[in-house]
C-alpha cells in the first residue's frame, strides 16, 4: 500500500486527487483540508481538518499518520490577493512548506509540491525544467523562495508546476478560466479579456494524474506539467465560446496594462512537457478534449 496524505484536499485540484486515489486499491489516502471536506463521497479514506501553517498540528498529524507520500496542493494562488496580504502569502506559500520539509526529512517521506508558471517572467516561454526563475509577483515569489527550501533539503522530492488549472468538481467555491468564461458569456455579460498574454491551460484531472504518476513512482526533480495547447487568453476564451455556442462578440480584447490589477503576470508561459511524458508517463488532454469531459460532468450534476 502507498499511503498518501494530500493537503488542500478541497481544493479542484485535491478533489480530483481523491477520485482517482478512491479508484486505486494500492493507495490508503488521508485528505486534509481546512473546514469540512468537501468532496461528495466520504467513505474509504480518512479526512483530517488540517491548516498546515498550524506547525504543531501539522506535526502531530504527520507522526500519526506516517505517510509515504506528502502532496502539497495547498496555497494561496490568488495572485492579486498574494499582493494585498503578503503576510497570509508567506505563512501557507512559504513556512508552511519550510514545516511539510522539516517532517518529511524526519519521518523519510517524499513530498511531493505544486507550483507555478508563474515564478518566470514570460520572456521566452514555453519553457524547460532548468529555465532561470524570475518571478514578477509576490505570488510567483513565494512559490519559487518555496522551491528553493525543497531543493536545497534533504529529503527525497517532486516540484510539480503546473500553469492555469481548470475543471468542475460537485462544491464550486472557487472558479477558473473555462467556468468564469462560460457562465459570463451565457448570462450575456461582455467580458474584458487580455490578449497579450499566453497560457497553456492544464485539466485538474491531467494534473491529478501527474501527481499520483510521481508519488507511486518515487520520482525525484522538477517536473512541468500542463495541457498540450498554448493559447493568447482572449483566444482560450474564445475557444470555451466556440464549444458551448456562446456569443463571441461579447469578448473585449483588452491589454494588461488597462486592467489595472495588483501584481503583474508574465506573458508568455507555456511547458515543454517532453520530460513529464518520458519520465512519467505523462500524457495530457488536449483543450477540447478537456472542455468535452468538462461538459459531460455538468451533465451529470
């Protein structure tokens, strides 16, 4: 048995992690979250309400637990929420991570960490594993001084980034690009869009895929992990309009300079995901196929 314990296990991300660990016999799953779990089913597997900047609950839970596996999925991710509170950033991006280290070193666990696009530039995307780092927000930031803290321990690691996750899970508390798109244009509402920045979104089901590939394979080193298709942002929105039907002409191009927003994003990012599929055997939906199993979950809700 694999004995996996994830973080942020409400989160898209989390959730879509407990379908596929609840479909695997090999793997005893112990999710935590803050609050109440959120994930329809609640049988075979343990929840644990759990703030990982708590160090002494954390702790605690680690030492009772004793997993194999640690997957980091918690974090602030706003990016403009990083900017307004960069004491809140700090704690959950960057402490949090330094505490999940320090007991993974102790008990020999391998942590397995999410992070970002968004800790380059935007310069010369898409980019490789070994890319130079340079964050333009206190978001990207915190999330590479958090790379930093696991590449330089001594326990066995994973960084996985990942860029623009999307999907559906049963509790919506937060959204994402293709659900903000697709519920503006069907309310008829125009939408400022910007189209000089490129992203290549990833479906929270590939991600969680990658994830449990790292964790049951033991594998070591940073890996990136996204959709297969680069899209200008106008031209990814444009694309969810064109799978639903919606009303294109109610998409504004706009540049980033007129949304006046706290903290700046690279422009061009994007993955070369040639080590992620050689290494783990990593293989992405495309856009429209995951807009297609998007739409199916919909359906059945």
């Amino acid at each position: 048995m694999n004995k996996i314990l994830v973080t942020g296990s409400n989160g898209l991300l989390g959730q879509k992690i407990t379908d596929l660990a609840l479909a695997d016999n090999s793997i005893e799953l112990i999710a935590t979250s803050r609050g109440e779990n959120r994930h329809p089913v609640k049988n075979g597997y343990h929840y644990i309400d759990l703030d990982i900047v708590d160090p002494q609950r954390l702790r605690e839970t680690v030492a009772e637990y004793r997993p194999d596996v640690i997957i980091n999925t918690a974090a602030m991710t706003n990016v403009d929420a990083c900017e307004h509170d960069p004491e809140g950033c700090r704690k959950l991006n960057v402490e949090a991570v330094a505490s999940l280290v320090e007991l993974c070193e102790i008990y020999g666990i391998h942590l397995i960490h999410l992070s970002t696009d968004f800790i380059f530039d935007g310069k010369e995307g898409p980019y490789a594993e070994d890319a130079e780092p340079n964050p333009l927000s206190l978001y990207g930031q915190s999330k590479w001084d958090a790379e930093k803290i696991i590449q330089q321990s001594s326990c066995k690691w994973a960084i996985l980034r990942t860029i623009l996750v999307y999907g559906i899970v049963a509790d919506m508390s937060r959204s994402n690009i293709v659900l903000w798109a697709k519920g503006a244009l069907e309310k008829g509402q125009p939408l400022n869009v910007v189209n000089d920045q490129w992203r290549m979104p990833t479906l929270a089901e590939d991600l969680a895929q990658a994830c449990l590939l790292a964790a049951t394979q033991g594998a070591e080193g940073i890996f990136h992990i996204s959709g297969k298709d680069l899209f200008a942002i106008h031209e990814l929105v444009a694309a969810v309009a064109d799978f639903w039907g919606l009303d294109k002409s109610l998409i504004r191009e706009v540049s980033s300079s007129t949304l006046s927003q706290a903290a700046p994003r690279p422009a061009r990012t994007g993955f070369i995901l040639d080590k992620a599929r050689s290494v783990l055997g990593y293989n992405p939906h495309s856009f429209q196929e995951g807009l297609e199993l998007v739409d199916q979950q919909l359906r059945r809700q």
